[in-house]
C-alpha cells in the first residue's frame, strides 16, 4: 500500500532572553513567511499574545542512511527568545508501512539531522543577533520529531488510518522497541492519541509524534506541539540556571560572612538576588502566557496532552520551588543586615555616651 508523508525534526534554542520579531522580519524580509498561528475555525479559542515569525531557509541535501535525500529546513521565531528550527525529509520511494517506520527510525537516528541544524543555528544567529535582547544560546536543547503521513492507501478507500494500522505497528516507530510489547504497555505509551475526522489521526509520546493528516497545508498539530515544546525548553532552561547559581549563592553569602560585618556587605549580592528572581519570573510568566486556550476543542486537548506528557507542571513547580529560595533567602539576609545595623546603632550610641561621660570628667 503507498504511504505519502515526511518526517520533521524539531531542534528548539534558547537564544536569547527576548527576541524583537519585527525587527527579524526587517532583518530577513526575504525569508520571512508571516507569522504563525493555527488555521482552523476553532483556533479562535487560542489567545496568542505575539504569535511566532516562521523562516523559509531553503533546501539542503543531507545523507539518510546510506541515501541522499533532499531536505526542507526552517525556523519559527518566539518573542520570549526561543529559536524553533526545522529539517523536513519526505518519504521517497516508500511503499509500505512497514518501509516507512524503517525511514522515520533511520531518520530519528542520523546524526547529520543534529549536525546540519547545529549550522543552521549558527549562521542564523550572525543574522538575526541585532534583534535579540542579551544574545546567548543556552546549553539545554529540546529536540522532536514528527512523523507525518499525507495519506495512506489514499485515503479514498472506507479505511481510516486508525483501521488500517495496528498498535503493534506503531510501536516500532514512535516507542523503538523491536520486540512485542504487552498490551497494557501498549496502552500506556500510546494513550495520547486524537481524531477529530474519520480521515485524521495523532499519536503523541515524550520525544516523537505521529501525525496523518491528508490537508497537506494543515499543519495544526505541529503548531501547538512546537508551541508546547518551546514552552517547555524555557522551563528547562530555567530550571537548569537556578540550579547552578543556588550552590554559587551559598559560596558568595559565606564569602562574605567571612569579611568585617558590615550591615552593606549583602546589598550588591541582595540587588544581584532580587533583579535574577525579577528576570526568570517574568520570562517564564511570559513563555507559558504567550498561548492560551479558552475552549475544550480537539487542539486544544493535543495540547494539553503535550504538557501532560512533557511534565510541564512538574517543571514549574521545582522552578516556583528554587525561586522561594530566592525569596527566603533574601528575606534572611535582609533580617540579618537589619539586626547589624541595630547593633552597630547600639555600638555608635554607648560610644557617644562614653565620649560624652570622658569630656564630662575631663571639665
């Protein structure tokens, strides 16, 4: 049976603390393509704060498993500074189902998917580096990949896709594993999964996504799904900075216990404290703001289903967990500096008395 699709692998960056979008559409008005939103009636439920400016970036030859294969990329740009870049390879010559998981696999697993949008990054950058405020690409990186099928046996017959394929036959593809999974294992790794129309199906798990559509200029799905990924990365990203700067936060207060007492000795470190707490409060408020859904439609339960299984809500809630310390801690210095301002009050004042009793003998 033909199989019509792709595979798109997503590689996401933190770039930056903000990127101005208008002033990139200004920048590379030549590969601008408008900027992003879903296209269905019921994305009217979506609140998009600043919707995302997508890059045409041309095409590359790339090798997949053996094979040279021309390849799509692309970016979509988020304004609270996450760079979404894309490599889209269709399924030539595939012929089967069975041919066509053996392409998604080799494509997930070639290394020059990695290699030709770490480029990709890089020359971009250079490019677009005057519009993004505080320019550095974060060590953390959200990689996905979706699989997407145009039609299957052409979706003309009565078959649907869910009809036409099995569980067993999307395990090896979307869970990688060769050998027979059990069916409540089956269950559970491929319980995310949507239809909206009999001719429709998506499938998502934690790294990779199934997606057949035959729309071919319908791409909803990846929309919310890239959206969720780049909420996600600025989670993680986050996450990952608090992580290192608490044991670096413990080393400057003891450094500076160590030094006289001075009741200014923590205000550099508290302003230092209060303006990081300020900047990832506000970039994070700002990332999971930037998409909001005011309806239970069929986009909207994919993308719930994409924060569910990204364990969004456990991101935030260890990020909200090392911001407290933050907070506590600044409230313990701020008591600390106010008692040693107290004590050298009560010093100042008994030295004055003292003075004043000396002078008094001395007359």
């Amino acid at each position: 049976m033909p199989v019509y699709g792709s595979a798109t692998a997503y590689r996401l960056h933190d770039i930056g603390y903000a990127i101005d979008i208008e002033r990139v559409a200004t920048l590379l008005s030549d590969a601008t393509r408008g900027r992003s939103r879903p296209a269905r009636l019921e994305a009217q439920t979506f609140q998009i704060r600043n919707p995302p400016l997508s890059l045409s970036l041309g095409e590359r030859t790339i090798w997949i498993g053996g094979a040279e294969r021309v390849a799509v990329v692309s970016a979509r740009l988020f304004d609270f500074g996450v760079c979404s870049l894309r490599l889209t390879v269709p399924a030539v010559g595939v012929t089967s189902w069975g041919e066509y998981a053996a392409f998604g696999i080799t494509f997930d697993a070639s290394p020059e998917v990695a290699d030709t949008l770490e480029r990709e990054l890089a020359t971009l950058m250079e490019r677009i580096r005057p519009a993004i405020e505080r320019p550095e690409i974060a060590p953390v990186v959200e990689d996905y990949v979706v699989f997407r099928l145009q039609s299957l046996d052409g979706l003309a017959a009565p078959e649907t896709p869910q009809a036409s394929l099995t569980d067993e036959d999307f395990v090896p593809l979307l869970v990688r594993e060769e050998r027979p999974l059990s069916p409540a294992a089956r269950r559970e790794l491929l319980s995310h999964r949507f239809s909206y129309y009999a001719d429709d199906l998506a499938i998502l798990t934690w790294d990779n996504a199934l997606v057949v559509e035959p729309r071919v200029d319908d791409e909803d799905v990846e929309f919310v799904l890239e959206f969720a990924n780049a909420q996600l990365l600025e989670l993680r990203v986050y996450d990952a900075q608090l992580d290192a700067e608490l044991p670096a936060l413990y080393d400057r207060i003891a450094e500076r216990r160590r030094g006289p007492p001075l009741t200014g000795s923590y205000r550099p470190l508290m302003a230092d404290m209060q303006t990081r707490v300020a900047d990832i409060t506000e970039i994070v408020e700002r990332a999971e703001n930037a998409f909001k859904v005011t309806d239970d439609v069929y986009l909207a339960r994919v993308y719930a289903a994409a924060l569910e299984l990204f364990r969004e809500r456990a991101w935030r809630r260890g990020i909200d967990r090392k911001l407290q310390i933050f907070r506590d801690t600044y409230t313990m210095l701020n008591a600390e500096a106010q008692v040693a301002r107290a004590e050298l009050m009560e010093i100042v004042i008994v030295v004055l008395i003292a003075a004043e009793l000396v002078i008094g003998f001395i007359r």
